[in-house]
C-alpha cells in the first residue's frame, strides 16, 4: 500500500497563484493544487511542455491523484482547474475534463507504488530521441543515480490509449523515464518537483547524447561503474517504498 506522497515542496521559483474570477473554492488538497500548479508553470517556463501539450498528476494518497486537464493553455492555468479524480479514473473534485493521457498516469501509478509523480513532457530534445527511436545510453554518473541507468524508447502507440499505457509500463520497468516513440518524455519521482526535475535532466542528456552523436561518439560510463550505480539506485529505490 502506498501512504500519501511528500510534497516535496521547496522556496523557489516564488510564484503568485493569480486571482480568478472562476468563483470555485479549494475545497479539497489546495496546498497540493498549489504545488502541482506552480510545478507545471515551471515546466512551462523552462519550455518542457507548450500550448497545451503534455500534462502533469501526483498521487494524493492510495485512493486518489491530482491531475492537469486537457486542452487548457499553461498561460490561463490555475490550482482551481486542476481534478481530483480516483483510481479508476472518477471524479471527485473539480471541473473539466482530466488530461487526455489519464490511462497512462493511472498505469503507472498502479505499476509503480514508489511512484509519487508522473510529468508527460513534450521538450524538444528528448523527442528528438524518441522520433529516432533511440534509447539515450549512460552518459553521465548522475542520470544512472536518478533514472537507473538507459532511458529507453516506448513502441510506438496511438495517443491516450489503453495500448500506448501498456507500452509505457513495459519499458519502463524500474527506471524512472521512458521516451515515447514520436511523442516524447515521461518521468516520475517521489513528488512533483522531484519529478520536474528528473524531466529537466533527461532533456539536457538528451541535449547532450544528440551533440556527442553528431561531433561522432556518444561514449557511455564503462559498464561495471554503470552496475554499481544502479545498485545504488536500486537501494535507494527500495528505502522509498518501504
């Protein structure tokens, strides 16, 4: 069983939830509302997800996760438009529709009890690999430590199906990021900005795989440092669910 996820809130970036008219009070988990929301407008800035792509949920607790709607702009966004809805994809609080790819959030949320935050990015390099189909090796220690080793590539699926959800849970085993044949990223971490940032990471490895590739050699870290690092991952991955 999965207990309720850490926030994993932090100071920065210092962002005002803007004022709305919308007349909706926060009735249930505002300070997660909160939270998820600036999450994503961090994502936004930093050009991870445009318009109106990608999306963003965290698990409240065993029963329920925060998730982003579809179809709504990132420049118009606030903690009320974001919905609570359950397990089996239900509403329990809020208005609109729950983000096209709800099937592979819910997925993972059930493959994955370590799992406290799911981000579905579009970011430019990262896509890049995924329209070439090409798993981004271990290039680097830290990627090791925080995804656990290759982040490898999805097959392809329609959009927010039950099939391309399969396809996710199947490569992503226990690492922390897959890539989504011609689509893009997904990561998840303990709680949002932990998630966020594993997002950020894997977009500038891939910044960096594409670049090596081009100038004619992406080397990968040498294999037996790759297996102590992952047991390192693999430990601290196990402290997190126990």
């Amino acid at each position: 069983m999965c207990n309720s996820v850490s926030t994993g809130s932090r100071s920065e970036p210092t962002i005002d939830t803007p004022n709305t008219d919308k007349g909706r009070p926060l009735t249930l988990r505002p300070e997660e509302r909160k939270l998820l929301w600036e999450v994503v407008m961090e994502l936004a800035r930093e050009g991870l997800v445009a318009g109106s792509n990608g999306n963003a949920s965290m698990r409240l607790d065993d029963d329920t996760l925060l998730i982003t709607p579809t179809g709504s702009s990132y420049r118009a966004l606030t903690p009320e438009d974001l919905l609570i809805i359950d397990m089996d994809g239900g509403p329990v609080e809020g208005e609109g529709i729950p983000s096209s790819e709800t099937a592979l959030h819910l997925a993972i949320y059930q493959a994955r009890s370590d799992a406290g935050a799911v981000i579905h990015t579009h970011s430019p390099y990262a896509t890049i690999a995924a329209v070439a189909a090409l798993d981004i090796p271990p290039l680097v220690d830290e990627v090791v430590y925080k995804v656990g080793g290759s982040i490898p590539v999805a097959d392809y699926a329609f959009p927010s199906t039950e099939e391309l959800a399969s396809n996710v849970v199947g490569a992503l085993g226990e690492v922390n990021a897959v890539l989504l044949r011609n689509h893009g990223l997904v990561g998840l971490g303990r709680n949002p900005w932990d998630a966020f940032d594993l997002c950020q990471l894997v977009e500038r490895l891939a910044h960096t795989f594409i670049y090596a590739t081009l100038l004619g050699r992406a080397n990968p870290i040498p294999p037996e440092y790759v297996d102590l690092e992952q047991e390192l991952f693999r430990m601290k991955r196990r402290a997190s669910i126990t």
